[in-house]
C-alpha cells in the first residue's frame, strides 16, 4: 500500500494502528506503508519491514485531514508528510 491509498482511505483503517513508512527513499505520496498496531513495549510489529519506521498514528492522520481545508489531494499529503517531520 502507498501513503496516497493509505490517506485515501483512512476512514477504514484501525484507529488504533500505526502507520509505517519506508524509509529507504525521499517520502512522497507513492512511499509504501504499512498499517500495524504498535507492539506493547514499542516499535513496530516483526512483520513490518526492517527499512520502514514510524510515521503517524492512524487516528492523529484522519484528525488532520479533517481539520485541513485543502482542496487538493496533493496539498493534504504535502501536509501531512511535513506534520510527521516536523511536528511528530
């Protein structure tokens, strides 16, 4: 799953989960994602790849989208990716 399908469909996700990202390369909308719940002592589960790290939790992303009054799919993602690098 991208960060755009992860985004697009947020409504759907456990809200309880974490969002992991890849950080092999530069974050951008077509960065792969994967949807786990934190482990108890922290990190990501073991079935989350080695090469992804935190991005945000999943109700905190559908928070900011709905506070957001972008109009732009694009706007809501620059957002979003700088909310996690910078403020996170």
């Amino acid at each position: 799953m991208t960060l755009l399908e992860a985004l697009e469909q947020v409504e759907k996700l456990n809200s309880d989960a974490t969002i992991w990202i890849d950080c092999s390369q530069e974050w951008s909308a077509d960065s792969f994602v994967a949807i786990a719940e934190e482990r108890v002592e922290g990190g990501a589960p073991d079935d989350v790849p080695s090469t992804y790290e935190y991005f945000l939790e999943v109700f905190l992303v559908s928070e900011l989208i709905h506070d957001l009054n972008l109009e732009s799919c694009e706007q809501v993602i620059e957002y979003i990716i700088s909310y996690a690098e910078n403020d996170a």
